[in-house]
C-alpha cells in the first residue's frame, strides 16, 4: 500500500470513528494552532456564498 492510501485508510477511519469534539484548530501563517470560531466559519460561509453568486454562466 502507498504512502497516500496509507495516510487516507488512516484518515477515514479517524473520520468515522471520531467522537463529538467541541473545538477545531487550525494552523495560521506562523504556524501556530488557533481555535476555529463560530464567527470564523460564519465569515467563511458568506465569503464561499458571495463567490458562488459572482459566477456568471
């Protein structure tokens, strides 16, 4: 097995088996973990919103 499949078999299962967890960390420019805020995700979701309304078909 790859190094990949690996890494994806292993991810998979932390996904599936994974229990409730009330925070998330995320790693900035510096490297340093900071914790994923409500109003973080809400500023991530109208940006991806405003994009998806820009698009022009």
């Amino acid at each position: 097995m790859g190094m990949s499949k690996a890494v994806m078999n292993s991810s998979l299962k932390t996904v599936v088996e994974a229990k409730a967890i009330h925070s998330g960390y995320i790693v900035d420019d510096r490297g340093n973990e900071v914790q994923i805020t409500a109003s973080m995700i809400r500023a991530a979701c109208h940006q991806l919103l405003k994009k998806c309304r820009s698009i022009k078909a």
